[in-house]
C-alpha cells in the first residue's frame, strides 16, 4: 500500500493530465481517477476506495511538481499535528497565452484578494482557510473524512466549504508553498466568465444569509457592477463626480496590474490586466447578484 492516495475526478471524456505527473512521483502514490458529473461524489467515491493514511485530490487538468509526493509525507512527517495541507496551484507555462494572462490575473490582491494566495506562492501559514486552499492541491489525513465530506449539493465552491466544514470540525488545516502543482487555466474570455460567475452564485448558495453579511467585501463585486450599470443615473445626479468611483476603480487596477507586470516581466500587461480585473469582478458580481435576487442562499428556496 502506498502512502498518498490521489483521487482525480473527471467528467466523462475529460482528459485527465494529471495521471502522467502522478505516476513519476518518488515515492510512489496510488491515483485514482473517479469519473461522474459531479466532483464533490466523485471524491467521495474515490475517498471509500483507498484506504492510505493520505488523500489527496487534484484536477483532471493539473500537473504535479516532480517533488509533490516527497514534499507532501516530509509535511506530514514534521507536522503531526496538522490534519489537511494545501499548497498553490501556479500557472502551466506550456499553457496558451490567454490562460497565463487570466492566472497572472488571479494571482493579484486587486483581482482575488486574499483568495490570491492560491495561486501563488505565500507564507507557511498554520491557521489556512478556505481563501488559501482549493481542490486543485489538497491533502488530508484519513481520519478527516470519518467526520467531513465533500458536498455534494454544490458545484463550484464544494472545496472551499470542505475546508470551512473541517476547521468547524476543529481540524488543523495549514497551507505551504513547498507543495505545488501546475494548474491549466480557462483559454477564452467566455470560458472565463463562466467560471467566475458560478464562483460567485455559489458563493451565495453555501452560506445562509447572515454569514454572507458578515463578509461585505463578497458584495463589493456586486456593488460595482450596479454602479456601472446605473452611471448614466449617477451623472444625471451628481455631473463627473458620479465617475469619481469609476476613476478610482481605474487607478488602483493600473497600479496593481503594474505591479503584476513588473513582477512577471510583462510590460503588456499593464494595459491588459486592468481590462481582464474588470471582466473578472463584472462575472462574480453578475453571478453573486443573480442568485441573490432568486434568493438562493442557504437554507432558501430559490425561485
């Protein structure tokens, strides 16, 4: 039996990439590829066919470091008292071009804030939550899932709610950018859009309404969509200084869209990425607002 078991769901005819880096590693995992259109059971399944002492999940799509496996038991090893670790997801450099650009996009504070952490390299941290971690490189203790799983009801978000239900369930999750592997990222504006907006409509579907209200800067995308759809209103009333929002929007996604060029030497990405961060929060706010007005949050019936 091996150490690590990695379970890898797939819709059917999915490519799964991940097989090819999972079999490389030292020491040797067993992975598990469980094909279905629902990826919480596809886990689910996948967890109650192995039986190592560390599950592991990842996408069809992603690629492991060569030294994920290594890096995963020395975690364990010097940390017994953690129960799930999670590691960034970074771009795939053999990507096309758009797909690097939307990573590099998600990978700025100004675009994802502290959900930025994904996908790149942060801080060993001891106390992660679901901002840091995602099913993309995710590893638990066994025992997790005697009280924990994935649910089943949802889709996208089922992972960041596993890593909520299992730090209520006073689990120890930590986060280490010693654990990587590389993810592929979406190849076009609408394939971009679609992802974002489900993020955001099932970020109202797994939280009741008290706890969406007790995290306001979920409604900032929102917030700024309405403003932009209502800026004719807002000149009819206020003249330019109803664009002073608008202004501000604009100078701080230059200034982090800079940084980000500097930082992957992509001088183009100066004028890019601020389009790419308005594309990015104009889906979230779509898809958050769409299901709040259907008054889809948890514990509500949607229309």
């Amino acid at each position: 039996m091996t150490r690590i078991a990695l379970i890898i769901p797939a819709a059917p005819g999915v490519r799964t990439d991940a097989l090819e880096s999972a079999g490389v590693q030292q020491p040797p995992i067993t992975a598990r590829v469980e094909t279905g259109t629902n990826p919480s059971a596809n886990r689910n399944r996948g967890v109650a066919g192995t039986d190592s002492p560390l599950v592991a999940f990842t996408n069809a799509h992603a690629i492991l470091r060569p030294d994920w496996a290594s890096r995963v038991e020395a975690f364990f090893d010097q940390h017994p008292e953690v129960d799930i670790v999670g590691g960034p997801q970074l771009n795939y450099a053999q990507d096309a071009y758009f797909a690097r650009l939307s990573g590099d996009a998600l990978a700025s504070p100004f675009c994802t804030a502290e959900m930025s952490r994904r996908y790149q390299p942060g801080a060993l941290k001891f106390d992660a939550g679901e901002e840091d971690l995602s099913s993309a490189n995710l590893i638990c203790r066994r025992h997790v899932f005697e009280r924990v799983r994935f649910d089943e009801t949802i889709y996208p978000g089922e992972d960041p709610k596993f890593v909520t239900d299992a730090r209520r369930a006073g689990f120890k999750v930590a986060y280490t950018p010693d654990i990587v592997v590389f993810n592929r990222r979406r190849e076009s504006l609408g394939a971009l859009w679609k992802q974002i907006f489900n993020y955001g409509s099932t970020r109202v579907q797994k939280e009741s309404l008290g706890e969406l209200l007790g995290h306001p800067k979920f409604f900032a995308p929102s917030a700024f969509t309405l403003y932009l759809a209502s800026i004719p209103v807002w000149l009819l009333g206020y003249g330019w200084i109803g664009l002073l929002p608008l202004t501000a929007y604009g100078l701080l996604a230059f200034l982090f869209a800079s940084l980000r060029a500097a930082s992957c030497r992509r001088a183009e990405y100066v004028m890019l990425l601020p389009l790419l961060f308005l594309w990015i929060h104009l889906a979230y706010g779509a898809g958050f607002l769409s299901r709040l007005l259907a008054g889809g949050w948890a514990g509500e019936s949607s229309c």
